[in-house]
C-alpha cells in the first residue's frame, strides 16, 4: 500500500511520513504557466487530455506521494445550470450571480455525469498513468453558496451576511441544492477511481460560532454521511480548522486538514489516534529562502514525523509567489530530512 493511503488508514509504521501540497499543480510551475498561456483557465479543467497532463506535472517534477485532480471547486455550480468565470487578477465570479430567492427556487439539478462528464473522464486518463494515489475533491456547501451570491467571493461575505439575516430560507434551500449536487459529483469521481476525497469548505471555517452551526454544519455533516458508506477516506478542509477541530471530528470522516494555528500535539490528544491528521506548513514559507523551508519542515517532522496517522501538507494553497526550489526543499526534507524523527 502506498505512504499515503497506509497514513489514511493510520498504519504507517516506518519511513518518512507521506507528503502532497494542496495547488501543488499551480501557477509557480514554469511548465504549468506554459499551458495556461495557451488555454484558457475554465477549458483547461474541461479538457480532460489537459486536466490529466496538468495533474501529472507535480508527480513527475516533485515527486510527491498523492495526485489531487486538477479541477476547481466551482465546476460544481454547471449542475445547478449556472457558470464560473474564471478572470486573471480577480476572484473567480459565479454567472448569473445569485440576486433573489426566486433564483434559488429556479435552479436546477442536473446530474453530474451530464454537467460534469469531463472530470470523470479525466480521473480514467489518468489511472493508468499514475503510480500514486488520486485524490478527488468536492467544495462544501458553504463555500460554494459564498461564490454564488458574493460579487467575487472575499472574506468579508457581505451578501452572505445579508442572506442570513434576511433570507435564511432561501440560503438554506441553496444549500440544500448544493449539498445535492455535491454528493452526486463526489459520487461520480468515487466511481471513476479516485482512491481518496478531501472536502474544500475553506470559507466554513471564518464564520463564528452560531452561523458555523446553523449555515455550515449542517451541509458539511449531510455531504460526509452520504459519501462515508461509499468506502473511500474523506478529509475536510477548512480556513481556521483549528477552532472547529471537535465539531469537524465529530462529522467521523477520517482527517482533518489544520490550518496554521493549530498545535498537532494539543490536537492529538484532545480527538484521540484515530484521526488523520494533515497539514500545516505555511505557504509564505514557500517564497522565503531555502533554509527556512528547511527548518520548518524539520521542526514540524520532529513533533509529527513518527505519527502513524499524519500527512504532511500546507495550511493552505502554493501561491503562485511560490519558488519551485522551496517546494522541492519541503517535499525532499520530508523525504530524506531527519532520520532522527522516526
Ligand atoms: O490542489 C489543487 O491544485 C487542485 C485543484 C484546485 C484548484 N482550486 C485549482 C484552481 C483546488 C482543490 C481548488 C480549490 C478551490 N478553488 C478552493 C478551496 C481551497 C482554497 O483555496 O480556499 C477555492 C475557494 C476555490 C475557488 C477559486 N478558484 C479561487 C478563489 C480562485 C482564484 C484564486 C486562486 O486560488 O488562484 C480559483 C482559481 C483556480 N483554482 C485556479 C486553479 C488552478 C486558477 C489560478 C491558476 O491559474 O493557478
């Protein structure tokens, strides 16, 4: 079994712990930026022939231990009949932006395998070209409702905001819908092939407490049940996981992805060994110097590089401000770097 499914299922027992950067296919890759020049953003995730070579690029240049699917959390909304626009400089828009809850009534439900064939194509090109696990993803419910309302989705959430004061209904109907949809493009990529399944509720994670519990949870908890019998390893991701890590963990799937603040030793503890564990290196490190990328990833080795359940990974993201020789440092540490951790 590989490093990465052994640490999914908690077994690893020797050797380094496994390592995959999420965005690890991204724009600081010279030879991901040659494509971009040639293909737009949106037909590149439709195009499975591009979508699989994209996929492949950090496998063969860095050599890490899993493949996350080169796609975007927002293809998803193509099931509810509505479009991302991907332009450069700016956050992704979902068109036409959701304004009304007559809107939310009129969306549709269209199948994944009709709104979204390509990414099951694409996880089929690539099965036999990979000599690592495929992970497949999904936005969560939140998330993609932030996209559907917010003019270009930012931290501020404003429309969100007003929703949830004044259209709690029609917010929870869209989630609903989402959380449908969600479910049935997860499902398709489980019967496509790929071996794991990490939840992206990245904006989940910003909002307090009671509105986490009432608009996030909820959703979150339906997607997990629904795709947990299916029998492929689920892990959540979210902006600020370390606040909400008993509530994640109660969700029983099997990691968690931590953000920066998170203490791994305190969490531990505090969820028990049968939890994975994923994270949280800081993506600023990334564009540092070498050194620090080194030190860091040492550091983090020496307090987790022994835990049969743990994968190391970032907080977030590789920036596009990424150096590649940084990202080869923090993957060939894990590899080769202190012996002494394990
Ligand atoms: O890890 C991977 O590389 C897999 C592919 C992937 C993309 N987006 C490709 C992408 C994944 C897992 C995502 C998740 C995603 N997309 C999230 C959740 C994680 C997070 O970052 O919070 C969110 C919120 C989105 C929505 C989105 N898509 C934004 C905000 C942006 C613009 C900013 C950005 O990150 O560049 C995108 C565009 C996007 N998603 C690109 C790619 C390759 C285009 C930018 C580029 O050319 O690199």
């Amino acid at each position: 079994m590989s490093r990465f499914l052994e640490a999914l299922n908690g077994v690893r027992k020797e050797g380094p712990p496994p390592v995959w950067l999420m965005r690890q296919a991204g724009r600081y890759l010279p030879e991901y930026q040659a494509i971009r020049r040639r293909i737009p953003l949106a037909q590149m995730f439709s195009t499975p022939e591009v979508a699989a070579e994209v996929t492949l690029l950090p496998i063969d240049i860095l050599g890490v231990d899993a493949a996350i699917l080169f796609s975007d959390i927002l293809v998803a909304v193509e099931m509810l009949g509505l479009k991302a626009l991907y332009q450069d400089g700016t956050a992704p828009r979902i068109i036409p932006r959701i304004e009304t809850p007559q809107q939310v009534d009129a969306l549709k439900q269209i199948p994944a395998c009709q709104a979204n064939s390509y990414v099951a194509r694409t996880i089929q090109l690539l099965e036999p070209l990979l000599n690592c696990p495929l992970i497949g993803f999904v936005g969560g419910p939140f998330t993609l409702a932030c996209y559907c309302l917010e003019e270009g989705a930012t931290g501020a959430m404003q429309k969100m905001r007003f929703w949830m004061e004044h259209h709690p209904e029609a917010l929870k109907l869209l989630l609903e819908k989402l959380t449908v949809a969600l479910v049935d493009l997860a499902k398709l990529q489980i019967e496509a092939g790929v071996e794991a399944l990490q939840i992206f509720d990245s904006w989940a994670g910003v909002l307090p407490k009671p509105l986490f519990e009432r608009f996030a949870l909820p959703y979150l908890k339906k997607l997990t049940e629904q795709l947990k019998p299916l029998g492929v390893p689920i892990l959540l991701f979210t902006r600020h996981s370390a606040s909400y890590v008993t509530e994640l963990a109660a969700l029983g799937a099997r990691g968690i992805s931590l953000s920066e603040d998170a203490d791994f030793r305190e969490i531990r503890e505090q969820l028990g060994s049968q939890v994975v564990l994923q994270g949280n290196l800081s993506p600023d490190l990334l564009s540092g110097p070498v050194s620090e990328v080194v030190a860091a990833t040492q550091r983090l080795l020496q307090q987790m590089g022994g835990d049969p359940a743990f994968i190391v990974n970032l907080a977030h993201g590789v920036t596009p401000a990424a150096k590649v020789e940084c990202v080869r440092a923090l993957v060939d540490t894990v590899r080769n770097g202190s012996a002494a951790a394990w």
